[in-house]
C-alpha cells in the first residue's frame, strides 16, 4: 500500500520506472517539483482544522479545509471535494504558512472553501490510476477531431479528475478560439464531463522539458511550479545586451532566470553615482559611460557619444569627486593610483622553463649540392657577391685618396709607397 501510494505522483515515470523526466513513456511527468519549506511548522497552537494546499497534476493547486481535522502532514495523499465527484492530491503545504499563500494567490480569507474528505484507499488510488491510464489516448484523439473541426488550437495535455468522472484539457492558442463544439463533440465521445483550461508558453516548456543554455535541465520542468512574468526592464538593470535571441528562452518567451538576481542588481545600483552627473577635472568634462555593477566601479569618457580616453574609478572615488566638484574644486585625475602597477600576488613560474628542454635538437644534414646543380643558397650567394664588390670599391677609392694627399702639402711626391725628397 506504501508504494503504491509512493508511486501516485512521484517525480519518476510510472511506467518504465525510470527516475525524472522519461522520453519513452507516454505517461511521463515533470521532474521533480521541490516542496516550500514549512519554517513555521514549530509555532505552537496549529488549528488541526486549519486550511491545507493541495497540488494535482501539471502543478494546479488548490485550497481545502480539513474538517474531519485529520493529522495531515506534507506528502499525504489525500482524497478531496470536486463538483462533482472528489479528485485525488497531495498534500504539499500545512500550517500558518498556507494563509501566507492563500493571500499570495489573491483569495480573501471569507472565500469559501472545499474540504478534505478523506486520506486516499487503496480503491481511491486505483480508480485514479485507471483513468490516468487514459490520458494519452484522449489527448491523441482530442488533437484529431480538433484539427478536423480547424481550431487553430493545440492541445498539449489532459488531465483525469481522481474518480474518472471528470476530464481537464490543456490547450494552447494565440487567438481567441470557440470550442464550444469540440466540447460537445469531446463529452459523448469520451463520456465525461469536460473542462478547457489555456495554458501559455512557459507550461508547454515545462511540461516538454528540456536542456537549457546553461547546460542543466529547464527551471520551469524541474523545480518551478509558479511562474511570475519577467519584464525587459530586468535586463536593463542588470546592464545585458538587448538581444532577443540571447534574452528568450526555449518557450520563446524572456528566460525565467532574469528575474532570479535582479533584486541583487537592484540594491548594488543604488550603490553608483547616477548617469547624469558629469566628472570635472583640470583636463577637462568626464561623462558616464558604463557601470560594472556588481564590483562597484563606473567607467567615464571624455566624449558623451563614443568611447574616448576611457577612465574607471570606484564608486567611492565618484562620489568623493562629485562632492569636490560641488564645492567648485576640480581635481588632477580622476584616479591617481593609475600609473602605479598594481603586485602580483603570483609568480609566473610556468615560462621559466621551456617545455621543450627535454627534447633532443635535431639538426638538418645539408645535401651534396652535384656539379651542375643550381645552389639552394642563391641570395646569400648574391649578398657575398655584393659585399665582396663594396670592398674592392672601399679599396679603390682608399689609393685615389693616398695619391692625392701624395700631391699635396710639402711637396714630397708618391711613388710606389718610396717618398724622394725634392731637389
């Protein structure tokens, strides 16, 4: 009986065992979904009546009293009202913290609820599993007769209510679609009660799966049960490059995971001094350029449009110059430790050696060049030739230059290197 009900809404397959999101089976589910810490499960004076969180397939939840006040804990599998009939959960948050998220979701604490009947029997939880056993063959037969019908609709899951009297199609359309007829075509052919409910983009991911860019499994199919709507503005803050190609996700929507650190982004900016104040010093205007956001440092240039002389500081320095600039004092440079060469903390010990010292220093032989064969070695043999003429004219214009000095001066004469004194 434990495993059974162990297996109702595990995180694996249920049909080829297999643990997270199977391929092969149709019957697959999303990996699995993590629950919401009960931090004020310790509080003393817990209603044992009090109001409990049911999840179902495809992460729908739902609020439910517990009247009977049955010890109720986080994972029960538990059987519940519906209209009509009663569908099969579990229980996946208990406590005060339920009217934390009862008033998330926007329900006023007068709403009337439905109640908790029962903890599931075993007949419960095999009459859920028969009509779950239904689901993929009903929604391969509902996208035909939709097609036949043209809807321009997808039907991307369906979900059985626990006592197989009920059936919940999951579609997704761009436009506004009438389905008042695949309603009525879906009831007597399926011979349950009927329910469309829209899904958008980011539930289809979910549902899919998938790798995403960072290389792990997708947030929306393996832990995220609630999505919140992501806005360009929390790419602007966090300084990304406006590319949509980059900025979407698999669902073709902005990725879910800007919206994970935009509060971090959101506190360091108050941090930085604001892009309209401009820099004076004795050489001239510095105008905000680009911040580094997260390590505290702002990026000025001398030009307002184009990246010119390009100096950053810290934010402290900024601000120190923004407050000097107000007193009317301009300073020397906006930062004075640029031209000192910070220490390295590490010594490059890999270019000390080579790593080539160990291989042995192959020489080329030379080839016998055969009589008759033309050289290899051409131009040096141009370059020796040309040396060897610079200095027989270095040679000839030295004794041209000995002769006349030989004429000259105290009238003694050159002759074969023999000087005669003159008569």
């Amino acid at each position: 009986m434990e495993e059974k009900e162990r297996g109702v809404f595990s995180s694996g397959c249920p049909g080829c065992k297999r643990a997270g999101a199977c391929t092969g089976c149709p019957r697959r589910e999303p990996r699995g979904k993590l629950f919401a810490t009960d931090w004020l499960a310790d509080l003393p004076g817990v209603d044992p009546k009090g109001i409990v969180e049911v999840m179902f397939k495809n992460t729908r939840i739902g609020f439910y009293t517990n009247p009977s006040a049955l010890p109720l804990k986080i994972g029960d599998i538990v059987a519940v009202e519906a209209s009509p009939g009663h569908d099969i959960g579990r229980v996946t948050m208990v406590g005060p913290l339920v009217a934390m998220q009862m008033k998330k979701a926007g329900l006023k604490p007068g709403t009337e609820l439905k109640k908790v009947f029962r903890i599931a029997r075993p007949n419960d939880i095999e009459k859920f599993e028969e009509a779950r056993a239904r689901e993929h063959s009903t929604m391969i037969r509902a996208r035909s007769i939709a097609e036949e019908l043209g809807l321009a609709m997808k039907i991307g899951d369906v979900e059985y209510q626990g006592d197989g009297g009920k059936a919940i199609f999951y579609y997704i359309a761009d436009e506004r679609v009438d389905f008042r007829k695949l309603i009525r075509i879906l009831a007597d052919t399926f011979k349950v009660r009927i329910e469309m409910k829209q899904i958008g983009a980011r539930q289809e991911a979910g549902r899919i799966g998938g790798i995403g860019p960072c290389g792990r499994p997708l947030c929306c199919s393996s832990w995220m049960s609630k999505f919140v709507s992501v806005g360009t503005g929390a790419a602007r803050l966090q300084d990304l490059s406006m590319n949509p190609q980059k900025l979407a996700g698999q669902c073709a929507k902005l990725k879910c995971c800007l919206n994970f650190e935009v509060d971090s982004y959101a506190e360091a900016q108050k941090q930085l001094p604001p892009k309209d104040v401009t820099l004076e010093t004795k050489d001239g205007t510095y105008y905000y350029f680009k911040p580094d956001i997260l390590a505290r440092t702002v990026t000025y240039s001398t030009d307002k449009n184009i990246p010119a002389n390009l100096v950053t500081v810290t934010a402290a320095r900024a601000f120190e110059i923004i407050a000097l600039n107000k007193q009317g004092i301009r300073v020397d440079v906006l930062d004075p430790d640029s031209d000192e060469t910070p220490a390295s903390e590490y010594g490059d010990i890999i270019g000390q050696d080579s790593l080539t010292r160990f291989d042995r220093n192959r020489k080329k032989k030379k080839k016998k060049r055969k009589p008759g064969e033309p050289s290899d070695h051409a131009p040096a043999e141009r370059i020796q030739k040309r040396a060897q003429g610079n200095n027989r004219q270095d040679r000839t214009s030295s004794d041209v230059a000995n002769k006349n000095r030989g004429r000259k001066g105290n009238g003694n004469s050159h002759n074969n290197g023999n000087f005669v004194p003159k008569k």
